[in-house]
C-alpha cells in the first residue's frame, strides 16, 4: 500500500527539483497543483501546452514519481461573470493537457459561497460550469475530482451525493476527504459521517486525502498530520480498500518533519485493515 502527497507541501520550486525531492522522501505519486508547486514556469491560463506538460511529467517521471492528480483550485461559484469565465477555461485547460502530464484526474473543491443568501444562483453557477466541464472531460478521457470541504457549496456527502446524480458521467468522480466532512457539530459520530460518505460516494471515490482533526482548547477542530489526532482511520481505511482497493492517498496538512512518520501510518494502516 502507497502513499503519496501534495506537492506543494514540499514547497514551491522549480519543477525538476521538485520532483527530485519528493522521489528522496521516496513518495511514488502526487497531487500536483502548478500554481502552488512551480516557480520556474508560468502555468497560468493559456501557457499550457502539451510541450510543458510533457516537459514537467517528465521530470516527475524520470524520478520514478507519477502526478497522479492535477490541482486545479478554481471555484466554479462565482457569481463575478467575468472570475467564473476565467475558473472554468483554466479548468478544461487543465482537462486538455492531463494526459500529457501522465494525470488521469483534474481536482478542486467547488468554491465557498459569497452570499449564503443567494444560494441557487450558486448552484446554477456550479451546474453551469460542471455541463462544460463533463463535455471536456469526456472529449479528453480525464476524470473531475470534485472534493466536498467544509464552508464550500459541497460540503457534505449529501450535497456531494446530490451532485453526482445530475452528473452521472463516468468522468465525475469524487476526491475523498474524510476530515472535510467534519465540523464540531458532527465530530463526535464521526463513523456514522464516514459510513454515510462511502455508501453515497464510494463507487465513484477516485482518490482520498490523509489528514487529522483534534479538538482545540475551546472546542475547536485543528487540522494536524494523519494519524496524530482522532479521527477513525481504521473504519477510514476498511472502508477504502473495501471499496478502491489500492486507489491514491496522498498527504495533506503535514510539515515536511512529519512526512515519513505520517507516510509510515497510512502505509501500515492501509495494509492492515
């Protein structure tokens, strides 16, 4: 069993140097979000190419790691006509040069809404630009790994779960982070959250995020590196390999200090279920 990780934990570099850093803590895969990750290259909205793209999986190649995942952070919210129209086009560049990377999967979270007053208006934007996005993705074989995140228009696996049955496409998957479905009003049935989650998204869950939560001193949750707080990894990690056994896991919110011993516990925990 692997583990992988966001690149940009390592910090933004230059590209050839990151992938060789992250082959030295030796991670077989990654998320890779360029905006966050890369400082030699602009990878702004039109300056892909199938060249670049080639350029930089290749570097990430060469040292064994694989990009699993593409990071496009870019809500598709927006009610600002012109930001929306700029989210969505960088998006299905993103989906145009995936396979050039070596990516299968194109990511984000949807977007927090600006006004909870103006909530259909959100939604429409959000199914607006998914009906773009699915055609694009189909035309180019690549999966969306829609993330649900808490303060987001999906923020739960119901509102996840609401969404994939509009978007039926084989090419609409779901990235799954159990800590993101979590808040302080439902922390403590955590199982029934997680058990909930794989049974409306488990056939579509494509990839999964390894974090932790521990309660602050006022009650508040904190997010810290997996396995250093309290959530249920063991019915977490049942329950993945149940249903994709062997999918990518990568790392997130994790100091490089932390990387081995947290690699170490989603390895171990993985292959203990």
């Amino acid at each position: 069993m692997s583990a992988g990780i966001l690149a940009h934990l390592l910090g933004k570099q230059p590209y050839r140097e990151l992938a060789a850093k992250v082959a030295a803590y030796e991670f077989p895969y990654v998320q890779l979000a360029l905006s966050k990750a890369i400082s030699d290259v602009d990878c702004s909205l039109g300056k892909l190419s199938p060249g670049l793209a080639m350029e930089i999986g290749g570097a990430f190649a060469d040292r064994r790691v694989r990009i699993a995942v593409l990071g496009c952070y870019a809500s598709l919210i927006d009610l600002d006509e012109e930001s929306y129209r700029h989210n969505v086009d960088r998006f299905k560049e993103h989906l145009r040069h995936a396979r050039h990377f070596g990516a299968p999967i194109v990511a984000t979270e949807v977007g927090k809404p600006a006004d909870p007053e103006r909530l259909p208006e959100h939604w429409e934007r959000l199914n607006r630009a998914l009906e773009e996005l699915v055609d694009e993705a189909e035309r180019w074989g690549v999966t969306i790994g829609l993330e649900a995140a808490q303060g987001h228009l999906i923020d739960s696996p119901e509102t996840m779960a609401q969404t994939l049955e509009r978007f039926p496409s084989s090419c609409v998957g779901v990235v799954l982070d159990p800590c993101n479905l979590m808040n302080t009003a439902n922390f403590d049935r955590q199982d029934q959250v997680i058990q909930t989650a794989f049974e409306l998204l488990g056939p579509r869950i494509v990839s999964a995020h390894a974090k932790d939560l521990q309660r602050g001193a006022n009650g508040e949750l904190l997010e810290t590196a997996a396995g250093l707080g309290e959530l249920n990894y063991p019915l977490f990690w049942r329950l993945l390999e149940q249903y994709k056994p062997c999918g990518f896991v990568t790392l997130e919110a994790v100091t490089e200090k932390q990387c081995a011993e947290a690699a170490r516990f989603v390895r171990e925990g993985r292959s203990q279920r």
